[in-house]
C-alpha cells in the first residue's frame, strides 16, 4: 500500500496516476484544515505567461506539465475534467501596461512562442464585452484553463473508482517511518512508499517529524466566484493585478491576491477591495453579476520559487516529497504525479528531474 498525506490537487493527482499504473493507494487528509490552495485556484494552464526570464528549469517543467494536460487530458472526455480549450488574452490599459506587454512579446519570441499584438479594435472583435478603458492587448494562443472543483471531483470519483481511498482525519502532527510501516500520530499503518503532499503545510508536518528544516513558506491567495449569467469572455484575461477565467457555466474566476501572512484562513477587507476595486475598473455592468463566494487558500512557496519533487533520503528512500507548487500546482499537477509514480515504481530519474529533489537543499 502506498500512503499518500494530503488530498490538494497534488495529492489527488498522484493518487489517482498510481492507481492506474496499478498501484494501491491510501490518501489521508486533514478535515480540520480549510484553506488548502487548490480550493482557491483559479486553474489557468499558463506556463508562457507564468514564465519569468532566468527561471529555465520551471519554465521546462511547466511547458512539460502543459504537453501532458494537452495529450492526456484533451481528449473527448476534457468536459468532465472541467478543462476549456481556450486561449489567453493580456490586456494593456495604459501606456505602462503596453510596454509591459512589448517587454513580454519580446521575451516570449527569444523562447520561441508565437503571440500576437492586437489593437483596441481588434481586441473589442473578440471580447465586446471589455471595458472601453484599454488600448490594446497580446493574443497567447492555448494558454487555457481547468476548474479546480470539477477537477478535483473527477479525481476523487476515479480514485473511489479504481479501488483508491480517501481517509479524512484531524490533521496529522508526526510522523514515523519504519520498515514497511508508517506511524500517524502514533497509529501504525502498513506502507511500501509514503509521499507527503501536504501542500504549504508540509514544511511544519518535516520540521515536527524528523527535526528537518524546509525553506518553504505561506502565500495566501484570495479569489473570487461570480455568476455573469451568460458567456462575457471568450479568452482569460490577463489585466495588470487580477486575472479571469470564465468558466463553462458562466461562473468568472477572478484572482488573485498574493500576501505573506501566514496560515491566516480569515479573508479581510483590503483583500476583498483589491479584487473589487479591479475589477470595477476593468469590467462593465457589474450590477448583473452576481458574488457566489470568495475562496482563500495558503499557496505552498519555497524560497527559489520551485516546486520539492523527489525522495527524502535524509530520512528514507521510501519518503517522497511533492510540495512547494506555489502559484503553479494546477499546471503542475500532470507532471508531479508522473514524476512521483516513477520514483515509487523506482525507475531511473534523470538528472533533469532530479534537480527539484530536496537534495539541491542538501536535504
Ligand atoms: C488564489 C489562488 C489562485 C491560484 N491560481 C492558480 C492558477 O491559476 N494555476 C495554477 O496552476 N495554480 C494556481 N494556484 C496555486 C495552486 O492552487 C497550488 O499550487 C496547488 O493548489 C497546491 O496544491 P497542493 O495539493 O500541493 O496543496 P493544497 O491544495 O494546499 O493541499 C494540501 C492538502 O494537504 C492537507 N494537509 C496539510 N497538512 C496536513 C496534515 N498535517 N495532515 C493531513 N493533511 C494535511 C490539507 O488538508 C490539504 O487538503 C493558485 C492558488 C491560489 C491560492
């Protein structure tokens, strides 16, 4: 049996590759925890426009992630999954914000992807529905998105499904790794491999187990869910401080804050009047839509912003790490599970791969 810690996105998904690959899987997660981050995601499939110069090998894995969601997941069934094959869309209101967009273009051309200047008339042709205050915008094709509640539903559905099972317990405090067996808050339980997806809170759950400090910290992330009642956008939005993903069913996706305060799981005011505030700036007729909730998750951050893939053998071969997708674990996600199932298969890991290991913290 392999043991999973934590049912975020990341848990799921890796459950759910093992159980296909054959493997038996058992995931236990917290249900005194409220704020993991993949309920607050807002799912964009973006590895281009998340890409920042420099950092080469999470642009890698996030374009690898993307091949995977576009082979795999693209097929016939992508509704049920919850993703949209739609295109991305940055939006300049200013002069600042255009040269924001050229800088982006230019980057985007030296690493070979192919995205397109749009005039205000161009822009206004494919989404009418935009605020008359911008001047242009910058088309990146296939840059998409995922519902994170439909996805994560499928996930649990198909685990169910494939003989998998999900535990909920209070939230674990230690761990113990003996051979073929691990001890949860002193319970023993039988396991091949143990992997800790635990999202932001993994850190804390090594530190108290086995006296070992991670270089992983909180963000806090809100978004918000609003009803549009009909199709506005076609395309995600990309504005300079929030972003939008309209859903198949109208509901708009609108993130995201990005602050370091802790575990706090309270949504305060300045939160919810940064994304208003934008949002009314960027929107028309807002008094037809409708707020059907805002979401607050603890995005997992580690300090040289990639994600901890890959066996803690400080502690033991059969302890795999796969946390620390701050802003990207939904991207992510297709390619963690891929990873974590070939060390549990224990299969050759290139070096590429090895590179988000714990070990580049000498861990
Ligand atoms: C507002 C917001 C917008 C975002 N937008 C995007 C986006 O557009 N695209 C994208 O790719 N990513 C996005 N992200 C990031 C993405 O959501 C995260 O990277 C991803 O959800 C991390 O998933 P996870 O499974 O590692 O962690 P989590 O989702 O936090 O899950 C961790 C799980 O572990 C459990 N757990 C923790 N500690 C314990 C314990 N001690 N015992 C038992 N169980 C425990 C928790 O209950 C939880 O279920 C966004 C995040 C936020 C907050």
């Amino acid at each position: 049996m392999n043991i999973i810690l934590g049912a975020g996105i990341i848990g799921l998904f890796i459950g759910y590759r093992l159980l296909k690959k054959g493997e038996k899987v058992k995931i236990f997660d917290a249900k005194d925890l409220t704020v993991a981050a993949s309920k607050a995601s807002v799912g964009m499939l973006a590895p281009m426009i998340e890409a920042k110069p420099k950092e080469t090998e999470l642009l890698e894995l996030m374009i690898n992630s993307k091949k995977i969601w576009d082979k795999k997941y693209n097929n016939e069934e992508f509704k049920k999954i919850g993703l949209k094959k739609n295109s991305s869309l940055l939006i300049a209101e200013n002069i600042d914000d255009m040269e924001r967009l050229k800088f982006k273009r230019k980057f985007f051309d030296e690493l070979g992807f192919k995205s397109e200047f749009l005039n205000k008339k161009q822009t206004e042709e494919i989404e009418p529905e935009l605020n008359s205050n911008f001047l242009g915008s910058l088309f990146c094709e296939n840059q998409n998105q995922v519902d994170p509640i439909v996805l994560r539903k499928f996930l649990i559905s198909q685990i169910n499904l494939l003989g998998g099972k999900i535990v909920n317990i209070k939230s674990i405090k230690k761990i113990k790794i003996k051979k073929n067996f691990i001890e949860l808050d002193g319970k023993k339980i039988k396991a091949r491999k143990i992997i800790i997806a635990c999202g932001a809170w993994s850190g804390e759950l090594i530190n108290r187990s086995f006296n070992l400090l991670f270089p992983i910290r909180p963000i806090k992330g809100i978004s918000m869910l609003v009803d549009a009642g009909r199709e506005l956008f076609k395309n995600n939005l990309w504005f300079r401080n929030i972003y939008i993903a309209q859903r198949e069913n109208n509901i708009l996706s609108i993130g995201a804050t990005e602050q370091e305060r802790g575990f706090d799981e309270n949504i305060r005011m300045d939160e919810v009047y940064y994304l208003t505030k934008n949002i009314w700036e960027s929107f028309v007729d807002l008094e037809s839509m409708k707020l059907i909730d805002i979401k607050c998750g603890i995005r997992p951050g580690v300090i040289d912003g990639y994600p901890i893939i890959g066996t803690l053998d400080k502690i033991s071969e059969d302890l795999i790490c796969a946390f620390g997708h701050y802003r990207h674990g939904l991207l992510l996600a297709p390619i963690t599970a891929d990873i974590v199932s070939d060390y549990v298969l224990e299969k050759k890991i290139d070096d590429k791969t090895k590179f988000f290991s714990p070990q580049r913290f000498n861990l």
